[in-house]
C-alpha cells in the first residue's frame, strides 16, 4: 500500500513539474509571475527527487 501511495505522489509530482514548465514558457519575461513559477518548480523538483528516493529504498 505505501508502494502504492508514493507511485501516486510521484506521478502527480512529475505533472505539477510539468504543468509549471509550460506556464513558465508562456508568462511575458517582463511579469513578476515568473519567479513564483521558478519557486514552485524547484519545490515540486525537489520533492519528485525525495518520492524517488523513498521509492528506490522501498524496492
């Protein structure tokens, strides 16, 4: 069941990355919203790094 959860967590990690990738490639350099973005993909990178992690330890 934990297996289950962090396959779940990362996947929906791996989207939120991606989602924010795209968003960040369409922001004008000139808004603020850029770093936000920025922020919020290394937060997900860095958590998709730890589920992975966790998962390889799991295995």
């Amino acid at each position: 069941m934990e297996e289950l959860r962090i396959k779940v967590l990362t996947r929906l990690a791996e989207k939120a990355l991606k989602e924010l990738e795209e968003a960040y490639k369409r922001i004008p350099d000139t808004d603020n919203g850029k770093t936000y973005l920025l922020r919020g993909k290394e937060r997900v990178r860095l958590m998709l790094n730890i589920l992975k992690e966790v998962e390889r330890d799991a295995i």
